[in-house]
C-alpha cells in the first residue's frame, strides 16, 4: 500500500527528518491560505497522488506569490496527473501539499529496500539525487552505493557513517545524516514498510539537509497489526477494482487479460494463472476467495471479477478440503441466476463430494461447463473466450 508524500513526510518527520514546513490544501482557495499562514516569498505547490515523477509531468511547481499557488492549484486540482510511473489514465488529483520552498545547493538520494536476495533491508543512496533510481542506476551507476542491515543488529552507528562519508558530507551534516538514516531505518522496521524513499534529500544554501520528497509503501499483509498506517490509505488512488475486493475481503490483483479467475487459496490461484496462460489465454486477475467459500462469497467473488469489463469467460477453480464441492456448486448456481451472468463460466471442482457437485452444475441446464483437471478447464476457458458469448 502506498501513502501520499505529505503522509510520509509527517511520519518520517516524527522521528527527527527536517523537512520543509507546509499545509494541505482541497481547494484552490485553501491553497492560497496555507500559503499565507506559511508566509514568505515563496512556495513550492505539488500535487498529491501515489506516484512519483510529479515534476517533470507538471505536479510540482515553485510559485512566488499567494495568487501563483491558488491560480496553479486550480489547474491541479480534479486533473488525472499521468507520470512516467502511471498509466495512461494518470491519478486524479484531489489533494496539493503547499510547502516553504527551499534553496538547494545540492540533491542527494536515499531508499531503503527490501533485498530478496539477502532477505534483508537494503539502503540504498548516491551523492546525484533529484531523478528516478532507475535512471540513476543507467546514467550513473557508480555514484549508487548499497548496504546492508543484519536485522540482529540493526543500522550500525559505524555504517550511518560510512554512508554519510560516502555522500561527501562533512561537519554537522554527518550527525544529520545519521539522524535521517536512523528515522528512515526505525519507520522502514517499526511501521512495516516495504520502501522508504526520499528524493531529493537535499544539501540547503545553508549547508543544512531536509528531505524535500518523501515516499513509503508497506506490506499489505501487515495492515492489520498497524492500524495507524491502514488509516492513511486512500482508494482514490488505488485501482477500482481491488478497492471494491479489499473491502469485501477478497485477495484481488487486476490484470490486463480477459479471462476472469475465481479460486480458494493463493497457491492454487497463481497455478490457475499459470495453466491459463499455458493454454494461451491471459488471466484478467489474481482472486483468492479464501477457505470458507460460501454462495455470499461466491456471488461477491463474481461481482469482483465482472467489475472488470474486459472480462469474457469466468474460471472457476476450487479445491474443497473442508470445504463441500455440493456446496460451492449450489453457490456457483445462485450467483449465475442472481447476477444474471452474460459470460461463460468453466468450472473446476477437487475434493470433498466431487460427484455431487459436477452433477448438480451440469444438472443446472446452464452455460456452465464443468471441467474434469485444471488443463481442461484452461483449454475451454481459452476456447470459449474466442467464440461469441450465447444468446
Ligand atoms: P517527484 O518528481 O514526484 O519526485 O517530486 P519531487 O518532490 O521530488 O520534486 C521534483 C523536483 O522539484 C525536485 O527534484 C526538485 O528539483 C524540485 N523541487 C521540489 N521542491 C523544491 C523546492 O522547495 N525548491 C526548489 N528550488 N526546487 C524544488
Ligand atoms: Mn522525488
């Protein structure tokens, strides 16, 4: 899950990273308030969306007077901002963080990382900051420098310093640096986060560092044990599809292709994907329905997958340990009738009261076919994808 860089802001903030003062704003008009309550001369406006790559597409924007801000923030505000990190569509922007501007001497970048590799947190940073990463590491590739944390010990006092050494700090911006690793290092563990990012960290005419961009995503399995970091989330940013399956429970990721997947467990999912494209076919999601299928579940579990209108044909695979396939059969039925399905659906059943179930689906005098193994059922989905749906 990601959050908004004012959020992280104020997170990394709490733990002692400077970063400029600024307001929130919803409005043009409350745009130019902040301005105002902030004073001085001048000002940075950026558009809020999760996303980063806001500058050059036009979401960031240094402006000199009250009525700059409110006049840009209006030009902000309901747009779909689309970066080099979004899709086509963008992301709608419905909230402007207005902030003091800085003047900087020199931007430096820092991220902390999950390393598969080492299964350990990684950070990550380069003396020329200010662009993506990704762009770093092509253009730049020495300046990257990595290290890594041994979780028993945590960020060495040692290491904080290397790293400060290493960004060509001197004098009192080495106990800053060490100050912002320790706060990224304790957010990134505390909080269970996946990415802690700030982009610039900047080197002020002053000679002081603050963080001008800040961005944090976490795990999404963690959620329910950090309550403080679900309540930052915002579905406006997220996609519809599986903001509608968070919140009916249901382990949702949208894809790109048309064939709608309905599965029990995330294992079984991801090989229900893998047949599908084994057969040529592209899977429309990733869905786990969970253990306990019940027809309510079902019927959500359908309504989910149909939100999405490239889908063409339904594949259902469920294995039934405690579950009873008589059961999830009655429940694949109601469902079909109570939401009037205009798409084929292929069914797969496994386990407890197997018989039962495929007869009471091909019993039912549907379009529901009910498939033997899980290759057939890929092959007919894949078939009944390019024939026109029945009447
Ligand atoms: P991103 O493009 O989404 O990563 O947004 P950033 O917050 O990183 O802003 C993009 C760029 O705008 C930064 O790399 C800076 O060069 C510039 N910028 C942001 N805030 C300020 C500021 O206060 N003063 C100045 N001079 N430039 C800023
Ligand atoms: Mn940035």
């Amino acid at each position: 899950m990601d959050i908004h860089e004012y959020q992280s802001k104020e997170i990394l903030s709490g733990l002692g990273v400077p970063v400029p003062r600024g307001g929130l704003a919803y409005s043009p008009e409350q745009a130019g308030y902040r301005a105002r309550e902030l004073g001085g001369d001048a000002w940075v406006v950026k558009a809020q969306i999760h996303s980063g790559g806001r500058g050059e597409a036009g979401g960031v924007k240094l402006c000199r007077s009250e009525d700059e801000v409110r006049t840009y923030a209006a030009t902000l505000f309901g747009k779909q901002l689309v970066t080099r990190q979004t899709d086509a569509n963008g992301k709608g922007v419905f909230r402007v963080w207005v902030e003091a501007a800085t003047s900087i001497r020199q931007e430096l970048y820092l991220g902390l990382v999950l390393d598969r590799k080492t299964e350990r947190i990684m950070i990550v940073s380069s003396a020329h900051g200010g662009m993506e990463i990704e762009e770093l590491a092509v253009e730049d590739p020495d300046s990257l420098r990595r290290m890594v944390i041994d979780p028993a010990v945590g960020l060495a006092e040692y290491q904080a310093r290397e790293l400060a050494f290493s960004l060509g700090l001197s004098g009192g911006q080495i106990a800053q640096m060490i100050t912002v690793l320790r706060a990224c290092y304790r957010a990134y563990r505390d909080l269970d986060a996946l990415m802690v990012e700030i982009n610039p960290l900047v080197i002020t005419e002053a000679g002081d560092l603050i963080a001008l961009d800040a961005k944090m995503s976490f795990d999404t399995n963690a959620l329910y044990r950090r309550p403080e970091v679900a309540a930052l989330r915002d579905p406006s940013q997220e996609d519809a599809r599986e903001s509608m399956a968070a919140d009916n429970g249901l382990a949702y990721v949208g894809l790109d292709g048309d064939i709608g997947c309905i599965t029990n467990g995330a294992g079984l999912a991801m090989a229900t994907m893998d047949m599908v494209k084994l057969a040529g076919g592209e899977p429309a999601n990733f869905l786990d329905i969970g253990g306990g299928a019940s027809p309510e579940r079902v019927c959500q579990a359908f309504r989910t997958v149909l939100s999405d209108t490239n889908v063409q044909v339904i594949l259902i695979n469920i294995f039934a340990g405690i579950n009873r396939c008589d059961w999830i059969a009655n429940g694949v039925i109601q469902a079909y009738r109570e939401l009037n399905l205009g798409v084929p659906v292929i069914v797969r059943l496994a386990g407890t009261n197997v018989e039962e179930g495929r007869a009471i689906l091909t019993g039912a005098g549907l379009p529901i076919l009910a498939a033997e193994t899980l290759e057939e059922a890929a092959n007919a989905a894949v078939a009944a994808r390019r024939q026109p749906v029945a009447a």
